[in-house]
C-alpha cells in the first residue's frame, strides 16, 4: 500500500469516527443541567441514563444509515456515553453505585439497533420506527397512572420489565421503582418485581447485541434464493 493510499484510507477513518462522534453527541441532551439542587440547576445522572436508554438503538440503526460499521464506531458512541455518565455523576449528588453495567447495557441496545437496520432496506426508517418504540416502551408504565387509573400489578410489572429505561437505570445500581415519577404513576409500591441485576442485566444484553449482529451478518453474507427462470 503507497503512502497516498494510506494517507486516504486514514482521512476516511477520521471522517468516520468524526461523524460517530456527532452521533454520539445526541447524549449531551440528557447532560443539560435541568435537576434543582442547593447549588443550582444541575446534571441528573438519572435523566442522563433515561435519555441513553432511548437514544441507544436508534443511534445503532442511524450508524448503519450512516454507512458506519457497528465496530469500532459503534463502541466509540457507547465509549463517548459512558464518558459523560462518569463525568456527569461524579459531579452529582445522586449516586450511580454501578455506571459499568449500565453502559454494557447501552452497549447491548445499540448493537441490537445496529442489527435491526443491518437486515432492512431503510435503516434510516428503522431508526426513527426504534426510536418510537422505545419512547413508547418508556411511558407505557406510567401513561394510564398519569391519567390516573393505574394499570393492574401484572401489566404493570410487564411494562416495566419491557422499558429500556428500566434496563439502564436499574443495570446501574439506581432504584428506578422508587423513583417518584415511576412510583407514583405506576403504583410500584403495589408491585412484588425483582429489578434487573446489573452485573448480569448489563454483560447478558451485551451478548444478546452482539449476537444479533452476528446473526445479521450472516443473514447479509447467504445468497438470496433465485426467482423463477423466465422463458
């Protein structure tokens, strides 16, 4: 390989981990200081990861769109993410007892995205249709008890054990049942549901991800099967 390819092949490697980076940058949303605290407005973790939670497979889809490969470039979203939960829970007064296993989660819900997109037409359409989902994955706990009828304790706890928030959050150590919005408008106190473990919630979706693709390359790389001959 001459130096000028080289040189190229470089160039193109900065431009694509570049508009990873801008995809990553949609995190920054959830880091705007909107919690009230004795100093001021400040950063919430908690809102931070709640926000991840449902940037994390559509940004997976979106990196597809882009024509970005799920490695490495999805690992430096997820790597940028992680950074700013870090840097925005070091600087809070809640804490995040285990910031590693919720990111393995973010991790494992973009590539689960990454996967969805890689097996469409359109993956531009499949993220914003996963962005969609899990907006409404998010507020389906909570959305009758809002309106004030709770749903029962056992679609409640199904609801809640389908959010990606609930994922995140609780793979992070944080007691999402209790916190207030989740308890009083999905009535947890009426709940018996275990949380999400996250040493294992966190690696178990990073290998479901990552299993995913896999299966999403092979699905790419077979041959599709040939029509009919014309005569």
């Amino acid at each position: 390989m001459g130096n000028g390819e080289r040189s190229e092949r470089d160039s193109r490697a900065l431009r694509e981990l570049a508009r990873a980076l801008g995809l990553a940058s949609v995190g920054l949303v959830g880091a705007l200081p909107l919690a009230s605290g004795p100093a001021g407005r400040a950063s919430d973790p908690l809102l931070l990861l709640a926000w991840l939670a449902l940037c994390a497979a559509p940004c997976g889809a979106a990196l597809v769109a882009l024509g970005l490969r799920p490695w490495p470039y999805g690992a430096a979203v997820v790597g940028a993410w992680g950074t700013l939960v870090v840097i925005v829970a070091g600087t809070s007064a809640r804490e995040v007892p285990t910031p590693l296993w919720g990111v393995l989660a973010l991790a494992g819900l973009t590539a689960g995205g990454a996967a969805l997109a890689q097996l469409a037409r359109a993956p531009a359409q499949v993220a914003l249709a996963l962005g969609a989902l899990g907006l409404g994955l998010a507020l389906l706990p909570v959305a009758p008890g809002i309106a004030g009828v709770p749903w029962p304790i056992a679609v409640a706890s199904a609801a809640l054990e389908a959010s990606p928030v609930t994922l995140v959050a609780e793979a992070s150590g944080l007691d999402w049942m209790r916190t207030a919005g989740v308890y009083d408008s999905a009535g947890t106190d009426r709940l018996e549901r275990a949380p999400w473990r996250g040493e294992l919630a966190g690696p178990v979706a990073l290998v479901l991800g990552c299993a995913a693709l896999g299966v999403a390359a092979l699905v790419r790389r077979s041959p599709s099967p040939k029509g009919p001959a014309s005569t």
